[in-house]
C-alpha cells in the first residue's frame, strides 16, 4: 500500500543503505564488459558542500547510472583535493588547524554527498593530504629530478602578501591571487619548476585532437600556450660611461670611453623575439622588462643604479599581465648601458619599461617607434629617434617630423640597405637568413606558456622531497626515507605562515650523500595542483602500496570517459592534468597522452557575497537582510551586498544543502538542478522551481499508485503497435515510445536533462488527460502500466531514491533498479497516425493542429477554418482562398 505522497525523509536513507550494503556501486575491471570512468573534479575540503557541488555531482550521477543501466562496467570514485591554499585558508579564517578543519570538512562532506544519494565507489575515496597518496608524488618528482623534468632557480615570481605564498601564472586572475582576489606583486625567490614548456608543441597540436572537449576550453588553452613564430636576434650590449640615452655622435664622453668599453667591459647578447623582422632596422631603442636579469647587471656601479633600482621596487608593486599593462602610461628609465641594432649598426639606449613582460619572448623588445604604438608613445615620452622603414603602399608618404601616431601597415621597405623597395612581408624571411647567415639570428618558435613553478611557502601541501647541503647542493631524497611526511601537529605562525622553516626536528637532517649533519630540508611545499594533476589516475588502483598505480588497471580504466568540472579550470587544472600525463608517458608508466576523452564545463550556480568590514566575507547565515540592506549577525555593522557571481567557498556566498535535503529530499533537489537549465548554462536558484519539481514528483507517485490499482491482473504491454486497436491505447503507446527516444537521445547525445525531464513530463500530463479508470479497456490499462514501468526506469538517474522505491512497490523483485535495463523503443511504435497540420493568413503562422493521417484536404480546410485561434483572425473578413499544401499547410487568403 502506498502513503498518499512521496516522503523522502522516510524513503531515501533505506535505499542509501541497501546501496552500501550490497555494494551495488562497487568497481572492478571486468574484460567482458566495456568500461565507462566517469568522473567529477573532486572538492576542496574547505567547507560544506554548496549548490554548485550539487549541481555538478548530479549531472555525473545521472550518466554513470544510464550507462550502468546500458550495460556498461562504471568507475564512479569521489575524494578530496585536501592540501593547499584554500583548506588552509578557511582553517585560518576559522581559528583552527588545517589538518583539524579539513578532516571535519572531509567527514561533513562525505555525509552530505552521501545523502544525495550519489552512485560513488567510495571504496576507492583518496585524500591527497594522506601520506600514503602524496608519498607516489615525492616519488614522481624524483624520477622528475633524475630526467631533468624539474629545476630550482632564482626567479622574480607571482606573490600574494595576504596568502603569503608564490603563484603560477596560470593561478594569477586579473591581475589578483585566485584563491583571495588580493593584488600579486613581482618577487624575488628561489623556485623549483616543471618543464611543461618541454611538451608545449605536443600540448598544442593536441587541442585539436580533443573532439569531445568544448571549442572554447580548448581555444582557451590554446591562446594560453601562445604559440608565435618569428625571429631571434642578437643585439651586441656596449656599456658606456657615459648615462645619456641620446645618439649624438660628437658626444665627447662616449668618444673617450671607446677604448675603455672595448678593453675592460665584457661584451655580451641581448636576445629578442620579434614576430616583425621586417622591421628591425626601425629599432632605435631596447627595452627590458623590469624582471629581466640584466637589467640589475646593466645599471649596476653607473649613475642610473639607484634610479632603476627604485623604478624596478615600484613597478614590482604593480599589476603585471598582459591586459593590466595597458591600463597603466608607458613609463620606463634608461639603464646606463647601449647595444648596437646589429643591421646597421645604430648604438640604441637600453631601458627597463613597464610595458615589457617576461612572460612573452624574451623579456626585451626591440622598440620599433615608426611602426608600433607602445613604442611610438614611449619615443615621444622620452625624445628618442623614430625611424621609418616601411612606407606604406597607399602613396602617402611617412614623415618621423610630422606623425602622430606609429603605422603598422604593411608597405615597401626604405631606409633598410640592401632591403630598400622590397615588400615588408617578403623582406622577413630575407633578413633573418642574412641574420642567421651572421649568427645574429634565426627563425624561432616562441611560447608564451612559461615552466610551472610549482613550490609554495605555505605548510599545509605536499613537501618537497630535497635535501640542500653546503657540500653537494641540492641532494634527492633516498626514496627508501619516503614519504617526507608533513607534520599533522605543526601550529601556523601568527601571521599565518608556514612553520615548516623553525621546525629543527623537520628540517635539520644528514646529508645522505656526504653525512653532513647540518643539512636542511626544504620547506617549501607542492602547489595543490600538482595532486590534482594525478588523482585520476589514482583512483583506478587507490590502495596499490608499491607503486604510484598498478599499470593494469590503469590500462582498463584510463582515460577518464566523461569528465565534468568548470570552466575555470580550464588553464589550471585540466592543462596541468594534460602535461603530468605527457611526463609519466615520457615515463614509460603509461601508453596514453591524453586524461580526459570528452568534458563537460558545466554553468555555474549563482548569488550575490556579502562582506563585512571586520569579519570579511560572510556565509548568507551570518547576515540580516532587510531592504535591500544588509547587516553582520557577529558585530553588527553594515555590510556590502556584491555582485550576483558563482558560489564559491573562499568567497562565502554558498547555500547549505541540508535545508533543501530537510525540506524536500535529495530527488527534488537533484531533480531541480536539472529541469531549470542545460548543464552548460548558468543556473540562479529558485525555491518555486524546487516546489514545482515537488509537485510533479507526486503527481507521477500517486500516478504509480493509480495504475498499479487498476492494472491489477493485466500485463504491461510491448509489443507491436499494430496489434493495438484501441485508439487511446495507441496514441498512449506511441507517446511512451517517442518519451523513451527523446530522452534517450537527450542524455546520450548532449546531456540536456533538462528536455528530458520536460519529454517526461508530457508523458505524464498524457497519462492524466486519459482519466484512466477501473472500467478502461484492458489495452489502455496494459499500454498504462508500461508507460509507468518506462517513467520510472527514465526517471531513475535522475530520483533514484524515488524510482526504487515505486518499482519495489511495483512488485519488481529483481534487485535494484540501477540494476535493470535501460529502456528501449520500438521503431513501428514512434510512427503516429496523426499529422501535423501548420495554419498560415496570408502567410504569416496563426495556428496549428493535430489530425488524423488519412484525412481528406476537405477535412483537413474545414477543421482549419473551425479552429478557435484562426476564426479571431478570419472574423468580419472576405476569405479569397484557401490552400492546403501536402496536408502539413493550410494557408488562407483574406
């Protein structure tokens, strides 16, 4: 007997329980079946789950359990990406330790997800904050070390003074720290580095190898790798006493130091890339980025030292991408030092400048003021030469006295020796060969990716497995000594930073190569993408203990089938994941190159922040709205109400879950997340969709309930529609069959759950519109109770607590229902006997209607001319004509 509605509270733990129990979602490779890894970018353990977790859990949910139901042998694993910045950020915003927080958080999570009723292995659960997870990545960085995949230096590096700790570029949004939004400045440290540079040719050639990837992720990565072909080339550095940045030839101190250049100054290169060689004997000054090393080396013991020294401190302050540099006026100061433009000879000022940029090139450009606008506004600033060597093809004439701005235009080369007259396009491969020829130059492929700089001055990650002693360097740690375990019981500084460094008993060790007992560990720890760059692979074997993974498993499982995570993630994570799969290729650990055959970036849930003056951002618990006013719950002062942006944890504006799971369950929930938009669109929250979600949920239950009463002693019908002839049962029948395509082609073809839902739904309201009773015909009854069997096996996926529970009521005795085959259409079944008929007036569309196939054009005219909607548009008017065109269009002449 069923209850009068569905209650969640009463059905959903049972048959979470029964799942666990029998271990209905458990993995294993199986030869005989075709593998399906599915698999969601795992959670930051930084606080409870949010909706946009829900969202985004739920639409993998619902393809493993299709595809189990399909036949296939699913990987369904979940974890917790539990080191780094954002753990230990909320921990100390919470006043606590971030081993504490994040094995709470890890326990509050699990049960919430859990709850949902999530089809995950949790028997392969991994957290990369274990030890016995991050041992296999010292291990890797090892084999990294002795391939010479992996380097430290001394580098100006990304800096966030509020997380205290370096970033990648990729981890640099906006010019601000992505996890805290505060300003990145320029500092000074040693780092160790990956070379992803190495595989940059391989990484790009292959985003277009991606044909289950989104075009703009991939276009994404792309532009983020930035390949550039054009020139290398070599200006000579003269340095000279004298600290005028000017040209005059008569200048007696530059007369009086040629000599003293030539036999005290050690001569040395500085190496550009240009994509415009066409245009290098326009160059009449060099400029550095402020980073760049010789510019320190250039300025020193000249009188410009402190001038640079202090323009250098003051731009390190500033924002430094590619965007934000076009923000700010082109300023720079002049070194102290010359080089020679190597195609004529010109000695040109070199400058350090705010608009030059390490990331791209070289981090020096060769200024060409007569063709380029940056360049051209710097001259001007500072008096320096313009020269012009293209004169464009239209007959006007250039003229460095009078132009007010640079001309990119192509044109005919002048004032370029042997290259005068010649076409600019053609003069590019003529003066790099001549360049080449002098070894000045050569034709070279410029990246803007740059090597990952992967160490972090934060405690809470993975250390780095080295050991610095002062007689052998940087020695490796013996593998037999892994795991560098990080110490759980370790308290951050006051300020929040690591305490790794004042910790003897961690970083105090004996050199394993010499026995020096003063050698050190180091303290710095591993960028949390570097666990998340691998997990995947993990997971197909998380308990192997003698090897970062067992190869055979790997070999069944990878790659992951459908992955499904942001699209913020899409030059972080997904790129870094693309490169650690090229290095243990590289390796010989693994065949394949690629993670991720096919992804799904799906949108975003949305809502506004709230932040407080004293307390930061708040959780919408922890403040009182009213007005469109908002005030902190902890100390009362205002609050500002932000932007409508995704929700996020470090940002604070997530919903807990749990009030919707109290209130409605974990199906209506789910059910919501994906009847209100398609997965790859933005989703607001909106608690009369969840309501509606309600209602529909119990109209199919008491649905259930009627047919299951009526139907008693028939059997669900599946066979032929021919051999149906009662028309009700048939047009029903074939609605079922067209519901079980639409959805079938819905989820597998572009996860649009959302019209699936909807196909559902009319199947439903198809139902009721037949007001099915006990004296129904027994085809309608039998055509009735194989709609309802159908409706709950396509709802399954999506409320599977709901669809157990009505087909163990149905008297379905063959186990659950995730167990059961998918539902199948009949072709004979999808044709109609009914047409659709479109009406136009004079050609515009009024109206359409349904009609039986064989009708006559006759008929077809006088029911047109009876339809409600087109006898408003007709009423008081002459009807000229009236057209029916192969029975699909009536058209009426007024």
């Amino acid at each position: 007997m069923m209850d009068d509605r569905y209650n969640p509270e009463k059905v959903e733990s049972r048959w979470q329980e029964y799942w666990e129990k029998n271990h209905i979602f458990s993995a294993s490779e199986d030869d005989s079946k075709k593998k399906y890894y599915l698999l969601e970018m795992f959670p930051y353990p930084s606080g409870k789950i949010h909706m946009g977790h829900v969202r985004n859990y739920t639409i993998g949910d619902v393809v493993a359990r299709y595809k189990r139901m399909n036949g296939y042998n699913v990987l369904h694993p979940m974890g917790w990406d539990a080191f780094g910045m954002p753990a230990e950020n909320a921990a100390i915003d919470n006043k606590t330790h971030p081993a504490t927080w994040t094995y709470q958080n890890i326990s509050t999570m699990k049960s919430q997800l859990k709850r949902m009723g999530f089809s995950y292995d949790w028997e392969r659960e991994v957290a990369t904050c274990k030890p016995d997870y991050y041992r296999w990545e010292q291990w890797l960085f090892l084999k990294m070390l002795e391939k010479d995949m992996v380097y430290r230096k001394e580098s100006y590096v990304n800096w966030c003074e509020h997380c205290q700790t370096v970033l990648a570029n990729e981890q640099v949004e906006d010019d601000s720290c992505w996890r805290c939004g505060e300003m990145v400045q320029q500092k000074k440290l040693f780092q160790w580095f990956f070379r992803i540079t190495d595989y940059a040719e391989d990484l790009l050639i292959h985003c277009d190898k991606l044909p289950g990837w989104p075009e703009k992720v991939t276009l994404m990565q792309k532009n983020w790798i930035g390949k550039s072909t054009g020139s290398e080339i070599s200006f000579k550095i003269e340095t000279d006493a004298c600290n005028a940045p000017c040209n005059d030839t008569s200048c007696k101190s530059k007369e009086s130091n040629k000599d003293i250049n030539k036999t005290q100054i050690k001569e040395d290169y500085i190496k550009v890339f240009t994509t415009r060689p066409d245009t290098l004997f326009g160059a009449t000054f060099m400029c550095l980025a402020p980073e760049h090393p010789l510019v320190e080396s250039l300025s020193k013991g000249t009188e410009q030292e402190g001038a640079v020294a202090a323009f250098v401190d003051k731009i390190s302050k500033q924002e430094r991408s590619s965007s934000s540099i076009e923000k700010y006026e082109k300023e720079g100061v002049f070194v102290g030092a010359w080089c020679i433009n190597p195609a004529n000879g010109r000695r040109m000022p070199i400058y350090t400048a705010n608009f030059a940029l390490m990331e791209y090139g070289t981090g020096a450009v060769m200024s060409v003021p007569a063709h380029d606008q940056r360049d051209f506004d710097f001259a001007k600033k500072y008096n320096l030469d313009i020269v012009v060597v293209i004169q464009p093809k239209d007959g006007a004439t250039l003229d460095p006295a009078t132009m007010t701005e640079a001309c990119p235009d192509p044109g005919v080369l002048v004032n370029s020796g042997e290259y005068n007259d010649m076409d600019n396009f053609d003069a590019m491969d003529k003066i790099t060969s001549w360049l080449e020829k002098e070894g000045l130059g050569k034709k070279t492929i410029s990246f803007r990716l740059r090597d990952w700089g992967i160490s972090r001055q934060r405690y809470w990650g993975t250390p780095i497995p080295v050991i610095h002693c002062e007689s052998c360097g940087v020695v490796p740690v013996p593998e037999s000594d892994l795991p560098i375990t990080l110490p759980e019981d370790a308290h951050l500084l006051d300020n929040g930073g690591s305490p790794l460094p004042t910790l003897d008993f961690f970083k105090q060790v004996i050199c394993p190569k010499c026995g020096r007992s003063d050698a050190r560990r180091d303290t710095d720890t591993m960028d949390t993408f570097v666990e998340s760059s691998w997990y995947f692979v993990r997971y197909c074997s998380p308990h192997c203990s003698n090897a970062m993974f067992d190869k055979d498993a790997v070999k069944y499982w990878m790659p992951v089938d459908q992955y499904i995570g942001g699209v913020e993630h899409a030059i972080l994570h997904l790129l870094y994941s693309r490169y650690f799969m090229r290095v243990l290729n590289t390796l010989g650990l693994i065949d394949f190159k690629e993670p991720f055959t096919n992804l799904l970036t799906q949108g975003m849930v949305l809502k506004e922040t709230l932040k407080c003056p004293e307390h930061g951002y708040l959780f919408p618990e922890d403040a009182k709205i009213s007005d469109g006013k908002a005030s902190c719950t902890k100390c009362g002062k205002d609050v500002e109400i932000g932007r409508v942006i995704k929700m996020s944890k470090s940002k604070k504006n997530v919903i807990d879950p749990n009030d919707l799971l109290n209130k409605y369950g974990a199906d209506i929930t789910r059910l919501f997340c994906l009847f209100a938009s398609p997965p790859e669109k933005g989703l607001e929250w909106n608690d009369d969709g969840v309501e509606g979600c309600y209602r529909f949920i119990n109209r199919v239950w008491r649905l259930s309930a009627l047919c299951m009463d009526i139907a008693k002693g028939v059997k669900s019908y599946n066979g032929p529609l021919a051999e149906l002839s009662d028309s009700d049962a048939k047009k029903l029948y074939t609605k079922a069959h067209q519901t079980i395509k639409k959805v079938t082609d819905d989820i597998e073809g572009s996860f649009h759950f959302n019209t699936a839902i909807s196909a559902v739904m009319e199947l439903v309201n198809a139902m009721y519109s037949l007001e099915l009773k006990d004296n129904s015909s027994d085809e309608v009854k039998s055509v009735a109770l194989f709609c309802i069997e159908h409706i709950i096996l396509l709802l399954s996926p999506i409320v599977p607590h709901f669809a157990e529970e009505v087909w163990e009521l149905m008297g379905k005795k063959s186990g659950s229902i995730t167990e059961q085959g998918w539902s199948s259409y009949r072709e004979d079944a999808l044709v109609t006997d009914e047409i659709l008929v479109v009406v136009q007036i004079n050609g515009k569309l009024r109206s359409k209607f349904s009609i039986d196939a064989n009708s006559s054009d006759e008929l077809i005219q006088k029911t047109a001319l009876a339809d409600e909607i087109v006898k408003k548009y007709i009423e008081g008017k002459d009807i000229k004509k009236v057209i029916v065109v192969k029975k699909k269009l009536v058209n009426i002449v007024v």
